[in-house]
C-alpha cells in the first residue's frame, strides 16, 4: 500500500478543516485518502492510534461555523469542571451562536443558540469557548441542583497560589449572581439560583461540597469549611469541615489517603485532634453510599456526643 504523504506538522495529529490544508499546501487528492476521517463537511481528522484531546477535536468544529463556540457539555468537559452532566458523554460537540445567525446544524454537532455579551465567550488556547460562568448556567437545565453547588463551589473557592499558580478564585458569588440577572428565564435558571443560594467559599473537592449538602439537607448545623483550628500554642490543622463550638472536625479522605507516608501523617493528624479534645470524624467514599446516610450517622453522634441537640 503506497504510504500517504506526510501532513504538515501542525495539521498531523488533530482534526482541521479542508481549507487549512489546502491554505497549508496539502492537495485534495491528499485530503481524500483513507488515513483521514470525515467526522462532518469541510473537516477532516488524522487516524492515528491515540485520539486527540478533546479542545483539538472540537476546534475545526468551531472554526467551520461562523460566529460559534464550544458550549454545554462539551465546554463544561473543556473547562474540567466537578460534578455530574447527565450528557457529558452523549456523542455530538455542543456548539453555540448569536440568536441572531442560525442555529448550527451538521454532522457531530450539537448546536444551541442565545444571547451572548462579550465577555461570555473567551479564548482558550486559541479555542472559542464559553466562559465558566455562562458554561455554568447553560448546563443549569440539565444538572441536579446540588451537582450544579459543586460547579459554583468550585468557581468560588480560594486557590492555593503554592499549588495551583493563581491567587483569584474562577469567579465570584456576584459575578455568578450578575450572569444569573442577566439572562432571566432561561431553562434551568430557578435550578441555579437555588444552587447559588447553596453555594459557599471554601470547598476543596466536589466531595466536601457533597458531604456539606448531605449534612445540612438532614438537619446538622451548617459546618465551616477549611478554617485553621488552633489545637494548642503551636498546632493548628486546617479540617476540611469544622463545628467549632462543638469541637468536632470533619475530613475527607480521598484516594491519595491510601499511600503509606499519608497515613502516618493522617494519625499524627488525628492524634493533634484528640490530645485538644476534639474529634476528627474520617470520612472516605463508602460513607457517602446511599445519600451519605453513613458518613451523616458518624457526624450526628460526634456533635450529639459533643453537646448538640437536634430540635
């Protein structure tokens, strides 16, 4: 079989449109061979042995279709967001544009239209893309209200510039207010703004936001999140969940908590809660079985054994 000529480097390893190639000297015959798929008119993508990334997939998507952005589920992936999209994984790439062009329509897509202001769509990496906040709204419609908390969470959290190199969170609790103002009556935002009301600063993972939700919705005070806990002169331990007045810590430990040298630190961890007189109730994925009903019992008897009375 005789071998195809090679792509120019930039077009090799990811889906581009016909006219990128011919504007990069690639000819049609070229384009017609069989080592190139045509997942939709006008695009044509390399059949290499490792799928591309998921922004280099959608790209000529949104390079074919004027004034369009990646949107929805597709951006909601694009931008890594916690939480459960009941359609993150549907076949199609979720493409957006003005109310005032039409609604895209070919092979592959998913198109949407609306209204945009101009800071809504942003660049990522050369890639058009709806903003967090908007990405955040227009996956409203189909997203449980609390999984839609854990994205505004994760928006509004305090980075640690240490770990994560920027000291802004991705949005604030007014900026996602602002969206919701703007854009009354559009699907799912009575969802949203019961998640907003929901939302808090302070969450590290979507399963502390999770844990908070299932504490609260069966009756347990509201716990403060990520505060430091002075434990004596010179400890202070930073829970992921904390009922100070009851002196009862709440942590999640996530898969890294396994690890050998982690363990050693949670004890020692433990031993710095105990010695101050507090509890540290540790939580891990099976607590959160069958709507948290058992990571809920272990927190209850800790504030019960503390001092706290249910009403």
């Amino acid at each position: 079989m005789k071998i195809p000529r090679p792509l120019p480097e930039h077009l090799g390893f990811a889906g581009f449109t016909i006219q990128e190639a011919l504007d990069a000297g690639v000819t049609p015959v070229r384009l017609r061979h069989r080592s190139l798929a045509a997942p939709s008119r006008g695009i044509r993508q390399p059949l290499n042995e490792v799928a591309p990334v998921l922004s280099e997939q959608v790209r000529p998507f949104t390079l074919i279709t004027e004034f369009s952005a990646a949107s929805h589920a597709t951006a909601f992936s694009l931008w890594s967001f916690p939480g459960f999209h009941p359609g993150h994984d549907e076949p199609g790439i979720h493409i957006s544009r003005p109310d005032t062009v039409a609604i895209p329509r070919r092979t592959g897509v998913v198109g949407h239209r609306g209204q945009f202001f101009a800071d809504e769509i942003v660049s990522m990496h050369g890639l058009l893309v709806t903003s967090r906040t908007r990405t955040w709204l227009d996956c409203a419609r189909r997203m449980s209200i609390d999984e839609l908390t854990v994205v505004a969470d994760h928006l509004v959290r305090l980075p640690r510039p240490d770990f994560e190199g920027r000291t802004k969170p991705y949005a604030t609790l007014d900026e996602l207010a602002d969206m919701l103002d703007r854009h009354k009556g559009t699907p799912g935002i009575q969802k949203a703004r019961l998640a907003l009301e929901q939302a808090r600063i302070g969450a590290d993972s979507a399963p502390e936001t999770r844990l908070r939700l299932a504490l609260e919705s069966a009756g347990l005070p509201e716990p403060e999140l990520n505060i430091p806990a002075v434990l004596s002169d010179d400890v202070v331990r930073q829970p992921d969940l904390a009922y100070p007045q009851f002196l009862v810590a709440v942590e999640y430990d996530g898969d890294g908590h396994s690890e050998t040298a982690q363990i050693v630190k949670d004890i020692a961890r433990e031993e710095d809660f105990v010695r101050a007189g507090w509890t540290l109730v540790r939580l891990s994925k099976r607590h959160m079985a069958n709507g948290a009903r058992s990571a809920v019992a272990k927190v209850r008897t800790a504030l019960i054994n503390h001092g706290w009375s249910p009403n």
